[in-house]
C-alpha cells in the first residue's frame, strides 16, 4: 500500500530491520571522515578546544557527535582531547565493539555544554516529497515501500504547506520539492539540549535562491548512487534546505571553516624531499587528503551552520 515518503523512508532507515540499524554507514557512501578522518577530527577538535576558551574551561567540557555512525569521529577523537572533555556519541544504530570505553554510546541528544555536531545528520532525517500536479495544486508524493513506484496523494497542507511557500515554492507542473520542516524541528530540538556553546550542522544541501526544480531524494548502496526504493536495501537521503534551519544566522563552506581550523591544502617545501623523504611522502599525503576535504565543487561545497548558544559567536 503506498505511503508518504517520510513515512516510507522512517521505516526503510530507522524501523525493525531498518538501514541504518543493521549496515555502516561507510560501507556505502563516503562523508568527509572517511576521506580523511585525522584531519576533519583535528579540524573538530580545534574548534573544541575555542569553544571551551569561550565558555570559561567548563568542567566537565561536553562533546556530542549526533548520527556518529559507525563512530569514527568519536573513535578518533579522544586520544586528541583532555580528561575533563566527555566524548557522547547519538546514533540508534548498535555501538561498534572497537570504540573507546570512554565515549558514551546513546540514542538521545543529552543535555550539555560544550559542541554538538551534526554531520551529515539531516539529510537522514525523511522528508515529505511534494510535487506539482498538472492543475497546480502540490501534492504529497506516496510510494510503494517494496517497489519504489510512486502515485499522488493529497494536497499539501498545514505547517508542510506554510514551509514550502517560505522556502521551497514550487511554480511549474512536475516541480519536486522536499519539505523540511521535519529537520527544522529536528535540528531545533537539538540546539535545544544545548545549556551553553555551539551547535554544528554539518551537510550537503541548498538555499531558497537555487532550490532544485526536480528535488534530490536519492538511494545509495555499495558507494553508489542508486534509484531510491524504501525497503530497507539502501540509504534514502535528499539534500537539506539549510536555510530554514536556523533563519538569519549564516552559512558557511566547508572549504572556508576547514581552513580556518588549520586544514590546509597548501604543498610541503621541496627541500623537505631531501631532508626527510619519510616525511615528506606523508605531508604530501595530508595534502592530499585535504584537497579533497576543501574540493569545490565535492566536499568543500558542504554548508556549516554555527549556532551559538549562551556563547559569544567568536569561534572562526
């Protein structure tokens, strides 16, 4: 029986059986961690280490990566930072035998005070897909769960319909868009757990002045995009308005917050091939990595929103 894809793609991803309860996420597609997670954890870190001279050295000094999942950032980071930080990954997925005994494994943001993260979060959080039909009225899209085929169903409306002639309004037949209101909250209620410091969102995704006109619900499966079908076989993801998140606040590029946290791209000096070859094969490695880190168009194009809360916004 065909059902709205937010409906559809909470039961594929988070249900009995779901995605992201039974497969690694790195198993299928590649985040920024993956292509170089020493230095996107020594980016993380620094700014940490700012947030904390902002908030006064609190003890202790909280860490939340939200959707941390297979833990490679929460795995990575520990040995970076001090006793008094404690380290919480959120994620529903089960823990992985290998992470640190010190880092906390919950399915729920705490309360805390210090830096949240969320990379690559909202694009996991469904959405209802609206199209425009031929009369002009925009309609929630249903999907068969076990096909992937799709019908009409009925009009938008409420808050969906109020955030989509804010953010997203659509002006031809066979326009797509991707409510977000569900990721506004989502996003909300996280920074809401925040007492003091900063909220991070961290994701690929657009702004109301360059919507995409078809959408970008997509599947992903063995590191590779494919036609997104809601039964549970792979990843259902679409880009974040990340606008709407937090309105007023602004957004930045990865390639510009990375660079301001230390990651660079720049080549080591050639004198170092013969002073130290050892040393040099690995800066050019680190240079490397970086590039595709700060890459536009590729990882370097990802949207930061900084969200301060009870704390000067002074960090970059």
């Amino acid at each position: 029986m065909p059902v709205s894809w937010r409906e559809a793609a909470s039961e594929a991803l988070y249900g009995p059986g779901g995605f992201y309860l039974t497969h690694r996420p790195g198993a299928h597609f590649r985040t920024s961690l993956h292509a170089a997670p020493e230095l996107f954890a020594d980016a993380v870190g620094e700014l940490l280490s700012r947030v904390d001279r902002a908030l006064g050295h609190p003890d202790p000094l909280d860490f939340v990566d939200v959707g941390a999942g297979g833990g490679e950032l929460v795995s990575a980071l520990p040995s970076r930072l001090g006793r008094r930080v404690r380290v919480t990954a959120v994620e529903r997925g089960g823990r992985p035998s290998s992470l640190p005994s010190s880092v906390s494994w919950v399915g729920e943001v705490p309360a805390l005070t210090g830096l949240l993260l969320a990379n690559e979060w909202l694009d996991n959080v469904p959405v209802e897909v609206v199209e425009r039909d031929p009369s002009g009225a925009d309609r929630i899209v249903l999907v068969d769960p076990s096909s992937g085929a799709e019908s009409p169903g009925a009009v938008v409306s409420g808050a969906d319909a109020a955030w989509l002639a804010r953010w997203w309004p659509l002006s031809e037949p066979g326009d797509r868009a991707e409510v977000g209101s569900a990721r506004d909250a989502a996003w909300a209620a996280a920074v809401g757990r925040v007492r003091r410091g900063l909220a991070v969102a961290v994701d690929y995704g657009h702004t109301v002045d360059a919507r995409p006109r078809g959408g970008t619900l997509s599947g992903y499966r063995d590191g590779r995009q494919v036609v997104p079908v809601p039964d549970g076989s792979c990843d259902v993801t679409a880009h974040v308005a990340m606008d709407s998140l937090a309105p007023g606040l602004p957004l930045r590029r990865q390639r510009d917050v990375l660079r301001a946290l230390g990651v660079s791209g720049a080549l080591p000096p050639r004198s170092q091939a013969t002073a130290d070859p050892a040393g040099y094969l690995r800066a050019l490695s680190a240079t490397s990595r970086a590039a595709e880190l700060t890459a536009v168009p590729g990882l370097g194009s990802f949207h930061w929103l900084l969200q301060p809360k009870n704390v000067e916004d002074a960090l970059l």
